[in-house]
C-alpha cells in the first residue's frame, strides 16, 4: 500500500501575489426610519418584483388523533378553532401577513383584507 497524503482535500491558503487586493465595503447610508437615502433601493426593489409568491388563507386549525383522521371519509366534519363570520388568515409563503374576508367576483371566491399585519408584528410572530 502507497501512503497517502493526509492533507489532500484539505483546504490551502491562498497564495499572496501582487495583482490580489482587498477593498473596504461600501454601504449606503441609512436614515431614522430604515430606509436607504439613495436611489440603489429602487433598483434592488425592481430585482426581485418578478419572483411569485404563494398566497394562501387559512379558515383555522384543530388537532387530532391519526386514529381520527383515519376515519374521516366524505361528508366528515371537523370543527376548527375558529368563529363563523371571523376574519381568515392571509398567508404570504406561510407568513401571515394580513386578515380578511371572502366575498365572491365573478362567480369565483375572493377576499377583501380587514387588516394588514405590521411589519413589527410580523417579526413578533417569526419569534
């Protein structure tokens, strides 16, 4: 048996030449409200305008058995957590992002939004 190189796959330092430099990052500045003071944020807006998103609502929840959930077949009920008439839940990407109710357009379901969730209580809600 050869010996092996124990090193091999192992990563090397970079080798130091003349022609490598390094520069300080440049960050726009920010004012008191988050929001960037140049014109770089409409630009970075504009990259990811076109990317879809899936909106979802949600009725309301329950829990149970799989011993249950087994024996649910057509015309089951299950009660949720939740109030007839109460506002559903808008989902951005499993990110509540709103409430709502349904009303009808055209013969097809739709929703008007009641409330829209701050951005604060967003960020609660991840935590």
């Amino acid at each position: 048996m050869e010996p092996t190189d124990q090193n091999q796959g192992a990563p090397q330092p970079a080798a130091q030449d003349a022609a490598t430099k390094a520069a300080a990052a440049q960050f726009s500045e920010f004012s008191k409200d988050g929001k960037r003071n140049d014109s770089t944020n409409n630009k970075d807006l504009d990259l990811i305008l076109d990317i879809p998103v899936t909106i979802s609502l949600e009725v309301g929840r329950t829990s149970i058995s799989i011993k249950n959930l087994l024996q649910l077949n057509q015309g089951s009920v299950v009660e949720l957590d939740r109030s007839a008439g109460e506002p559903l839940d808008v989902l951005v990407n499993g990110t509540l992002i709103a409430h709502a109710e349904v009303v009808v357009v055209n013969e097809k379901f739709g929703i008007r939004l009641t409330d829209v969730v701050s951005a604060t209580e967003r960020l609660e809600n991840i935590q």
